[in-house]
C-alpha cells in the first residue's frame, strides 16, 4: 500500500480515536453516565483492536510536520453542545473515511468501520437528551 493511502488511514484513525475520547470524558465526567461512557470506551478499545496490527505502518507513514492541515485556524470558543455535537461529527466522518478507504485494504475491513460508524451513531442519538438546554 502507498504512503498516500497510509496517511490518509493514520489522519482518520487518530481523528476518529480523539473524538472518540472527548466523547467518552463527556459521557463519564460531564454527565455522570456510566452507561454511555462503557458504550464510548467499548467503541475506541473495538476500533484500537480492528487496527493494531496496521498501527506501525501507520506512523511510519505519518508526516506531520508538512501536513498542510497543521496550520489550519481552530474554531473559535463554543459551548460544551457544540463541543459535543463537533466531536460526534468528527469521529463519525473519519470513521467513514476509515470505512471507504477500508474497501482498499479488505472487505472486512470496510464492514468493521462501518459497524463502528452506525454504533456511534446510536451513542449519539443516546445522548442528545443531554445536550439539549434546560427548560
């Protein structure tokens, strides 16, 4: 497999696992619910799992200090729903990605992602309730 395509697997695991974790601190610390913390936490162990073996490929591939997306501004302050809501987005877009360039590895690889994508799916759909604001 070319560097390319290494980078790209990398970029998305490490973006998918980081909002994976702020998720799952929310879940825990944040909201107090053990429930959606353990289905948070099951999801990132299932996903380091899925991809262990590809790992050091991975970081060898890695070039972070030309990546173009390095010097991209940060988003401006939000509140912890945005926070929320951002960090969803995050990890279920990678985890897509994951998925699509997963097809190129193995088929198998594609369906792990994909079954990833729609647990996280549910989590979220879990946890609007927390997010709303208070009447």
């Amino acid at each position: 497999m070319d560097q390319r395509t290494l980078r790209v697997l990398d970029v998305n695991l490490n973006r998918a696992r980081e909002g994976l974790r702020v998720l799952e601190d929310t879940a825990r610390l944040v909201w107090d619910d053990a429930r959606l913390f353990e289905e948070l936490r099951s999801l990132r162990h299932a996903l380091d799992k899925a991809t262990r073996a590809a790992y050091p490929k991975l970081v060898a591939a890695r070039d972070s200090e030309s990546d173009p997306g390095r010097s991209l501004p940060e988003k401006k302050k939000r509140d912890r729903r945005g926070l929320v809501a951002a960090n969803f987005r995050r990890a279920e877009e990678a985890l897509r990605v994951l998925e699509e360039y997963g097809k190129v590895l193995s088929p198998s690889a594609a369906s792990r992602f994909k079954s990833f994508r729609y647990r996280l799916y549910s989590a979220e759909k879990a946890s609007l309730p927390k997010t709303q604001p208070k009447k």
